[in-house]
C-alpha cells in the first residue's frame, strides 16, 4: 500500500469511528428524547446498520487490489474500534 494510500486508509477509518459515534447521539436524541441508553434499542439498530455499510464500503474500495487485505480489515477494524474509545473516554473524563 503506497503511503497516501495509506493516510486515507487512516484518515477515513477514523472519520468512519467519528460519525458512527455521532451519529449514535443523533439518533438517540431523535428517537428517546430524555431516556437513557440502551445497548438494545432502534437508534443503535440504525447506527449500526449505517456505520457497517460505510465501513464496508469505503475499506472493499480502498483494499480490493491489495495482496494482503485481510491485515488491513483486521487494522481498519481496530482504527475504527479505538477512535470511538478514544472519543468516549475524552467527553467522559473532561
């Protein structure tokens, strides 16, 4: 993978992990206004049905002529995974 290749592989992924958090927030203020959060419930059906589409999408671009894509899934899976972390605990602990 060439190295600008490799930035938006980066750059996207996290972007990915941003809006999917987000976009949770969205959803969750737009169907349960007031309620707390709940793992089971249609705002996180929404958001991860939405999150996984992009996700797959922009990664099968991105990897469909690399050798040894199943690295980068695996990679792009743990990117996406800590930038929600990494969001969550910074408006937790601030």
């Amino acid at each position: 993978m060439s190295n600008m290749r490799r930035i938006f592989f980066y750059i996207g992924n996290i972007f990915i992990g941003i809006i999917s958090y987000y976009s949770y927030l969205y959803f969750w203020m737009l169907f349960s206004w007031g309620d707390p959060f709940r793992f089971f419930s249609v705002e996180t059906l929404i958001t991860l049905c939405i999150s996984t589409i992009i996700f797959l999408g922009y990664n099968y671009l991105l990897l469909r002529k690399e050798t040894y894509s199943k690295k980068y899934w695996w990679i792009s899976l743990g990117v996406i995974l800590f930038s929600i972390i990494a969001i969550v605990s910074i408006i937790e602990y601030s």
